[in-house]
C-alpha cells in the first residue's frame, strides 16, 4: 500500500507523545521548555529527511524528473537537448570602392547581434551583399526585410549602418524541458527495434527546429521509407521549405539529392540509417481548412484571435497525413476559445476529407 508522509504538525504530535512517554513529567506544550524544543528539532529534521525523500522519488521516472536528472535520462537512451539555431541572412553594406568588411565585423539590431560570415570588399558601385547569421541561437535573430543595423565597431571606409537584404531565418529557441521530456518518455516506451518506424522518427525529431514526423514503410519502393517532417515553430503551417530529398545507394551520381529543410534533416539522418535502406525526405502538401461562423457572440478582435489559436492548436494536436478533420473537432476548438459564448458553423457541413500526402492546416475563417 502507498506510503502516507505524515505532515509536519503530526510529526511534531508523535514525536511530543514519545517523549512525554519516556520521560515522565516532561512538559512539551510550554513555549521555552527544553522538552519543547527538542520536540521541534527532532520533528523539524525528519520532515526534512521525508521531503528529501520525496524529492529522490521524482528522480527515479523520467515523466517526473528535475531537468538536471532528465539529461541524465536523457543520455542514458543517446539523446540530448536540441541546441538554439542561430539565423542566417543577408545584410546590405555600403562604404568606399576597395574598403573590406572583414569576416566577423559584428552589428546590432536593437539587442540582437550578428556577424558576418566572410571577408568581403566593397565594389566600384559603393555597396555589397554580404552573408551573415546571429551570433546567439533563437528565434529572436530572425530579422525582417529591411530591418536597420549597425557596426559595433565600423571598418574603415565603411558606412555605420547597414540593412537586412535577405530575411534571417532559421533561429530556433534550444528544446524545452517538457518537448525534451515527451522524447525521453518515447524512447523508453517505444525501443529500438533495428531501423523500425520509431527509430527513423525519433532520429527526425532529435533534428533542430523539428516538432513532428510522419513516417511511411515501403515508399516509393520495397525497402524504402519515406519521412515527413514538420517544423512548426519555424515554418509557415510547420512545412519545410526547400525541396524533397533522397538518398539511394548504389544508384550511381544522382544517389543523393535534395534542398532546404528537406535536406539537412535527410544529412542528419545518414549516420544512423540501416545500412541499404533508401530514404526520403518529403513535404506535406497544406490542406487549408476554411471555415464560416455565423451568429458569434462577444464578436471582437481578441476572440477572433482566440479562435484562431484554438484552431491551430487542434490541427497541431488531431492532424496527420490524409486524416479526415471531424467537424465536431472543429466546433469543439471554437467552443474553447476564450470570449466565445455561442456560434453555428455553417461550413463546413460535414466532415473533411484530406487526401494522401496532405495535412490539414488553418484556412480562412469567414464571419458573417
């Protein structure tokens, strides 16, 4: 039967009755007596002593362990933490014909620092692209267009300021406690088995910026399997940008293929695939779910965005590879969302259906 940890005060109780029991006359209800005093010292340690124990409980099962102890659950089935990604881009420099930019020149945007990634000279024309990234990983170095920079410390010849030219895109924030938790609790409820669908999709997920996969056997041909990433804090609807990537040994030149996101998942993947196995590296086609609400009511632009939320959040949750979305799912999201009182979901009228290949993402939502 479980263990009842007794409570402070009834720690005190006990320990008061045992002493009066042996000693007799002992008086451990007055304030100052030494009796009391050694009553609270004794009961006060071993309250200490259980909530260590306790403590020492949680440690033992990775779904209740401190972070500390989770890495350590963590390494003991070869996973780690998701490290922060840093953006990359391109700025716009301008300064005197012939003036360098040497590789590592830093600049700030507000409190975000780049640096740029080669040397570079500034052309007769007066102004050069240069490439450059964040120098601390997460999502606040994805800089807009256009975004206003400037030098820490301007090489000569070098106008002070510069401007994003190409997005940074790519920041990631490093994996969070409880994404880093669910991957543990997966590995440990689902081993390793030789190259089995778990093992292609926990080798995905421990990929940067990765937060679901989908995996097909067989695809497009016996020994194959197919794998369909997605990237949910980074990309629009979660879809990796780039095109779909391959390998397949033993094919000749064109064994290895592929750009973008789809890439650098299917890199990640080489080292630890089976040995002859082909894999792939595709990208769900978005299947935008367009909805019409009638008759909202508290109709405002904070429950518009509430419904918006719960909407991505169900999608996040029930959508999978030609999953058919329930229209009761729908309403239910909308039901949640915070300021909604009532509505009618006009459309879809039923439920819908999403065809192979394909994950269903949020759509339009019309209000009349």
């Amino acid at each position: 039967m479980p263990f009842s940890r007794p409570t402070l005060q009834q720690l005190r109780d006990r320990v008061a009755a045992a002493w009066r029991t042996r000693f007799p006359g002992a008086d451990t209800n007055l304030r100052q007596s030494p009796d009391r005093g050694f009553v609270e010292l004794i009961a006060g340690s071993t309250d200490e002593d259980l909530a260590y124990l306790d403590w020492q409980k949680d440690q033992l099962f990775p779904f209740s362990a401190a972070v500390e102890y989770l890495e350590r659950w963590a390494a003991a089935k070869g996973l780690a933490r998701k490290a922060a990604v840093r953006a990359q881009g391109m700025i716009v420099v301008a300064g005197a014909g012939g003036a360098m930019v040497p590789q590592g020149s830093r600049l700030l945007a507000g409190a975000v620092e780049i640096e740029t990634v080669n040397d570079a000279t500034i052309p007769p024309e007066g102004s050069l692209t240069v490439a450059a990234r964040a120098i601390a990983g997460g999502a606040a170095g994805n800089l807009g267009l256009g975004a206003a920079l400037s030098f820490v410390a301007t090489p000569l010849g070098i106008s002070d300021t510069a401007t994003v030219a190409v997005v940074f895109a790519g920041g990631d924030e490093a994996e969070s406690d409880e994404a880093l938790r669910l991957r543990v609790l997966r590995a440990f409820a689902e081993p390793s088995f030789g190259g089995n669908r778990n093992d292609w999709e926990r080798a995905v997920l421990a990929v940067a910026g990765v937060t679901r996969v989908y995996s097909v056997a067989a695809v497009p041909s016996p020994g194959a399997v197919t794998l369909y990433p997605l990237l949910d804090d980074l990309r629009a609807n979660g879809i990796p940008a780039g095109t779909d990537a391959w390998f397949r040994p033993g094919t000749g030149p064109g064994q290895i293929g592929g750009t973008g996101d789809q890439r650098a998942i299917l890199d990640s993947l080489l080292d630890r695939r089976p040995v002859c196995a082909h894999v792939y590296v595709r990208a769900l086609e978005p299947e935008p779910l367009d909805l019409t609400i009638a008759g909202l009511t508290n109709d405002s632009a904070a429950t518009r965005s509430a419904i918006a939320r719960e909407l991505q959040r169900m999608l996040r949750r029930r959508a999978s590879p030609g999953q058919t979305i329930s229209r009761s799912w729908v309403a239910e999201a909308v039901a949640r969302a915070a300021g909604e009182n009532s509505h009618d979901l006009t459309a879809p009228a039923g439920n819908m259906p999403v065809p192979a290949g394909a994950i269903a993402v949020p759509g339009i939502v019309t209000y009349v």
